[in-house]
C-alpha cells in the first residue's frame, strides 16, 4: 500500500479504559431462518439457459459477455464456470466483464485482481477476462442522467448478468442488490455508480431501476440468472430472467432473500463488538440490519437492533484498505486506522455520496482500549452488567459470543455451547475471546 494514502495515528490510552470492568461472555450458537441448498448447481444453471429465448436464437461464434461483480458469492463461481461450458459446446466465445462500478479504486487492473481473489480467471473460468472502465452512452433517464454502459459488454452479441438477489445496506424499496442493480450500477462502470448515487436516495430508488430498463432496451442484454442464500451463504434458489423480467424476478425474489436473513435476536445491545468489516463482506462494509447502524443521512437507521456503541477491530484483507463503514463505528484502533487506503475510501464514499461511512471514529491504542471505552460511555453505570455481544463480522452469524444479560433475549431455538468466559487481551491489548 503506498503510504501516503494511509494515515499514521498517535497512540492513544484513555484512563477510563485502562481498568472498565468487562462482563463474561457466553459462546452462543444461532438458529437462523433456512432453506435447503441446491445440490445440483451446475444441472440448474444448464436447465436455466436452455430456456433462454435469446440465446436460442445466437449462432455459433456469438461474442457472450458475462458479468462478475465484487462481492464474495459462494456459488457464483459455480454458475459462470458452468454457463462458460454451456456456451462453449453450442460454439459461443464467453467472456467475463468485471461489473463493480468504481471498487478496486476505479481502475481495471485492480477490479481485475478482486476477481481473481474471488476465484474469477481466465484459467479458472475457462473463457478470457476484459476489464475496462471505458463506456458507451445508451441513453438518458427522466431526470437527465446519462445511461452509461461497459464498452466490452455493449460490443457483445449478448450478455449474460448473474448477481446474488439480496438486502441492499441502505434502506428498503421494492429492487435493491440484485440483477437489476449489477445492470446500472455494475455494467456503468465507475461513471455509472457516481451518476446513480449522485442524486442520494432518489437515485437508489428511481434513478437505478429506470437506467436497467434503458440499458436493457438499448444492449445485447440477453439473460439473467438470480441467486438467493440462505444464512450458511449456500444457493437456496436460482431462477432465470428473462431481460424483459428483470425487475419483477428482483422484487420477488428480493422477499425470499430477506426472509431467510441472519439477524441478531436482540432489540438493544449497550456494546457491539465487530472483528472485522469489509467490502467482500458488505458494499457499506457491515450490513445494517445486523450493525443497527446503515447512516445514511434522512433516512432511519433500521429499529433493531439499537446499538448504543459500536466497535471495530478490524478490515478483511481482501479489502485492500478499503475500510468503508468504519465511519458507523464509535471506537476502533490505531491498528485498523493505520491500514486505510483513504484514497480508495474517498473515492468510494464520494462515488456513493455516503461521506458519513469514511469519517475516523476515536482510534485508540490498542483492542482492550477500544472496548472498554465503548462500555465506559454505553451509558452503563455497572461495566460488568453491559449488554455486549461480539460478532465474526456482519455475515458470519451461526456463533456469536455474548454476555449473560442478553441471554435471556435469545430465540427458543438458539444454543448455549459454553460457560461463561472471561474477556481476555494478550499483553499487547489484542483480544484473545474471539469468535
């Protein structure tokens, strides 16, 4: 990381941190809303474009692009690898587009390497990769936004977008992350993603499904493939569109995501500790309807759960720095804060005009320091009678370690797996008592 975009703090240790009493923790195993897997991955996907009205109709030779975004998606390799072979005996030329708006710092070498960390290459994938960030206009929306669209994709014959259908980290409306989205937001490429943010809330929920249908009307846009998880992130449902269908097949399927996503079962947490936030975890880097926290400024932050000091100690790898979402916290360390890349948080945090999400929360010396601040100031007079739950990371629920004053909040089907535990910190401050 080039140093320069990364700033170095001071070490700082507040008195009131040094000796905050910490309550035990319990190690709790959460019982989720499920659906079964789909076993037969590849025998879908295949039944699904032999449906497919367009491509029935391409001849040997066609030019396919297929879109991968940059979201970790545990199928999805699966899905593409798979149409990259069906396209390949009916004598098509795949190829994959990198459709992630501005991530990767804006660059095409860079969304290139997220999608070889994701498991996306040529080899892998057995079709070339073409990464630009270069792109043709298709049109104009109702409020004047230009309707951009990847160069290699619009020069295809066809295009094949497959994207996760789930919760978007802002607020509710009937299309939110999903095939539609990766339409407008994923083929516009970075100017794309500025334009659709630009006008705030009004661009998630007018702006962006009213550029897919221009995209889809004016490209080679040939067919859709939905995918919903269930709380292990297996597929639980893979469903085709038609282009023409995409925003119906979003919305429905929309509700099956949000009924089978894992949630905390609590209404108020005093402490919410997370280990780590990313953008492979979640586009704002922790989803809201776990953190409590989606900040995003005239809109409400969900009801529950009520999070009255949140912690962060740390940003995946595969983020690059990128610590979007550190803004919603209230404590998180030198550490964390010393590893930023600010240049592609900025960039990022301008593209999506959610600022709030990159403001530097008190960074202090050390993991201990961190969490006994937040419960030195979570309004709680007794530290050891906190309500502080700890968490792997926002999508990473199945086990969670909380203190004994939340369990009784836990769901009939919830487990117990261990006595209750001391918090500990090893003599640098790092904390020991992990998920």
């Amino acid at each position: 990381m080039d140093d320069r975009k990364s700033p170095i703090f001071p070490e700082i240790r507040l008195p009131m941190a040094e000796k905050e009493p910490l309550p035990g923790v319990l190690r709790v195993r959460l019982k989720h809303p499920d659906a079964p897997a789909i076993r037969e991955i590849r025998t879908a996907v295949r039944n699904l474009l032999n449906r497919s009205k367009r491509f029935s109709d391409l001849d040997p030779g066609s030019r396919i692009a297929i879109t991968c975004g940059s979201r970790g998606i545990k199928a999805k390799p699966e899905v593409v690898r798979t149409s990259v072979e069906w396209m390949h005996e009916r004598g098509f030329k795949p190829f994959i587009v990198p459709a992630m708006g501005s991530h990767g710092g804006g660059s095409a070498e860079a969304q290139t390497t997220l999608l070889k960390e994701l498991g996306y290459t040529e080899e892998t994938m057995g079709c070339p990769i073409k990464a630009t960030m270069e792109v043709v206009q298709k049109g104009v929306t109702s409020q004047g936004v230009p309707v951009y669209f990847d160069r290699f994709a619009a020069d295809a014959d066809a295009v094949l977008v497959v994207n996760r259908v789930k919760q978007h980290t802002s607020f509710p409306r009937d299309i939110e992350s999903g095939i539609v989205k990766m339409v407008s937001i994923g083929l516009g490429k970075a100017e794309g993603a500025r334009l659709v943010h630009r006008l705030g809330p009004k661009g998630y929920a007018e702006v962006l499904p009213e550029w897919a249908r221009i995209a889809i009307d004016n490209s080679p846009i040939a067919y859709g493939i939905g995918i919903v998880e269930n709380s292990r992130h297996d597929a639980v449902i893979i469903e085709g569109a038609e282009p023409e269908d995409f925003h119906d097949v979003d919305s429905r399927l929309l509700i099956n995501a949000k009924e089978l996503l894992p949630k905390l079962p609590f209404s108020q947490i005093d402490v919410l500790v997370v280990e780590t936030l990313g953008k492979n975890i979640s586009g704002s880097g922790m989803d809201p309807a776990v953190s409590g926290r989606a900040e995003i400024r005239g809109q409400d932050n969900p009801k529950k759960p009520f999070v009255h000091k949140l912690v962060i100690l740390g940003v995946t790898p595969e983020s690059h720095g990128n610590g979007l979402g550190v803004g919603a916290a209230d404590f998180t360390t030198k550490a964390v804060v010393d590893g930023l890349d600010l240049y592609a948080m900025y960039l990022n945090a301008t593209t999506a005009t959610s600022v709030e999400k990159v403001r530097l929360p008190p960074a202090l010396a050390d993991e201990s320091q961190a969490i006994r601040a937040a419960v030195a100031s979570s309004w709680r007079l007794d530290g050891e009678n906190a309500r502080l739950c700890i968490i792997r990371s926002t999508l990473y629920l199945d086990e969670i370690l909380i203190s004994p004053s939340l369990a009784a909040e836990l769901g009939t089907n919830d487990e117990l797996i261990s006595d209750i535990m001391e918090i500990e910190f090893d003599s640098s401050g790092k904390l020991l008592t992990r998920v």
